[in-house]
C-alpha cells in the first residue's frame, strides 16, 4: 500500500471481507485472506470520511474513537438517505426480513434490500441467520417492528456485546437450532400482525462461522480502542466478522480491530509490535497505554 492512501473502510460483497481505499480520485480494494500478514501505521490527523461518496466540504477533523469516521453535518447527510432514516416510503424495491443470531442471547430482527443478498448480514457480524419473509418497504418495516415486539428482542446489538462472545460461541448446529426455534415463534404470528402484503419465506439457516473463520481461530483478548499519529496495528489475520478484523499480535494475542476506527486515517504498510491504545475484552479492565 502506497503512501497517501486512505482507507475507506471495510465491507463484504463477496464470501471475503474487503478493504476499500482512496487517493484522490483513484480507487482500490484489497482482498483479505486468513493467514496473511497485515499493517498499518496511521499519520497525522483523523478527517471526515464525507458523506454519500462525497468529500467533507470542510475537511474536517474527527475523534479517533468515533465509529462513524464523519463530522456532525456529514454524518446528518448520510442518514438522510439511509432506508433505517424512514424517509424513503415510496421505496419501489424488494426487502427481506431477516433473524441473526450473533451468539448466545444474542438476537435481532431486520430488514434489507433483496438485491443486496447475505452483505448485510455479513456487515453486521451475524453468526448465523435466516430470512422470514420478502415484500414492499413499509409491509417489511411493520413485519421488523412486530416480530421485535413479540420475540423481545432488540433493533440493534452493540459490537461490544458481540465481540464478548466470539471466543465461546456453540457448535454449528447448536447455532441452527438456536435460530430455528426463534424462526418457529415468528412463523406462528403470521397473520397476528404480519402484513398479508409480505411473503413468508422457509427456515434455511445460514452460517457464516467458517466464512468469517471463527470456528477455526482462537479467541480475542484485546480491541483496539483508537488509532494515533503513529501508531501501529499488526499482525496474522486469523478471522474477521462484520466491520471487525482479528489479528494474531506477537506479545499479545488475538487483537480486534474495528475498521470503522481506521476510516479517514492516512495509513502506510507496516510491521512490527502493536501500537496503539487497546481495551482488554477477555475479562480485564480498560488498557489505557500504548502496546
């Protein structure tokens, strides 16, 4: 990776997690696979990754722990053109409802466009899932709403709550079974409040343990609270789930790395031991130095 390029964060278009960069007007993606080696040293200050595929008008500086990457003015763009805003009811396309699962308790219920297929879910870092049923926008949206209210379960799960698992997650089809029988209770409220405009869909559980490789790596011990001029994150790519990347870190273990954090940093390839603020997630308290 050349000097001067900047991340712009990571996604999952396909089976293998993504990193999107920029300098200027050029673009590149660099696919990650497990095993590699992979570094970044950050430099100067944090800006304002913009909004919509454009540019901070200010060029704005932004906290390295925020993860969203934008200023105050940008961040309010962006959501205005989210689905999750509520300001696109004339939406014409086709979305799903979906149930992830992301570890033992666990749970939530959403919605996505049907073009984009299992991305979303692979943002998110769900574990496992299935879908409950397709059709228009707002049938979707009040399906969400109902099923959350009946099953109990939340409209978000902090990534915090989701990397405290990974490293005791159950086997693959304690997994399935988990959603199944989350996907049975729903299924038995259709026509209690389910739109008839929204198809049902089957149960098809879907993992995405081996995707994301976490069956197979060992458990995080520490994230990376921020980046800072300077400091380095490195090391053997052994896992990555939603925004999150997991790194073997000589000296320290397993290192969660949200990508979110890194957005509007410039980065150069580097290597060596990990440097920068860490939070201990394997029981610990709060790490406040550098490492």
């Amino acid at each position: 990776m050349a000097g001067g390029w900047w991340c712009a964060g990571m996604r999952w278009s396909g089976p293998a997690p993504e990193l999107g960069w920029r300098r200027g007007g050029d673009r590149r993606v660099s696919v990650l696979a497990y095993g590699t080696a992979l570094g970044f040293r950050a430099r100067g200050e944090r800006h304002c990754v913009g909004a919509r595929e454009n540019a901070c008008p200010l060029g704005a500086v932004v906290p390295g722990r925020s993860t969203g990457g934008r200023c105050a003015e940008c961040a309010r763009l962006d959501r205005a053109h989210s689905v999750a805003a509520d300001t696109v009811a004339d939406d014409p396309r086709t979305y799903r409802v979906y149930l992830a699962w992301f570890g033992p308790g666990l749970v939530k219920v959403g919605i996505t466009g049907e073009g984009r297929g299992a991305a979303r879910l692979r943002e998110q870092g769900a574990v496992a899932f299935t879908w409950l049923g397709r059709g228009p926008l707002m049938a979707a949206r009040r399906t969400e709403e109902v099923l959350r209210a009946a099953l109990g379960v939340p409209d978000r799960v902090p990534y915090a709550g989701k990397r405290a698992v990974r490293g005791r997650l159950p086997g693959v089809e304690e997994r399935a079974g988990a959603v199944a029988e989350l996907y049975g209770r729903a299924a038995a409220l259709q026509g209690r409040g389910w739109p008839e405009s929204l198809e049902r869909l089957p149960l098809d559980v879907v993992d995405h343990g081996e995707a994301f490789g976490l069956d197979r790596a060992p458990a995080p011990a520490r994230s990376v609270r921020e980046l800072v001029d300077g400091g380095v994150v490195a090391g053997r790519l052994v896992a990555a789930a939603g925004p999150d990347l997991h790194l073997h870190a000589d000296g320290v273990g397993v290192v969660v790395l949200d990508t979110r954090l890194i957005t509007g940093w410039e980065l150069t390839a580097a290597e060596g031991a990990v440097r920068v603020p860490l939070i201990d997630i394997g029981g610990g308290d709060v790490q406040g130095g550098l490492f």
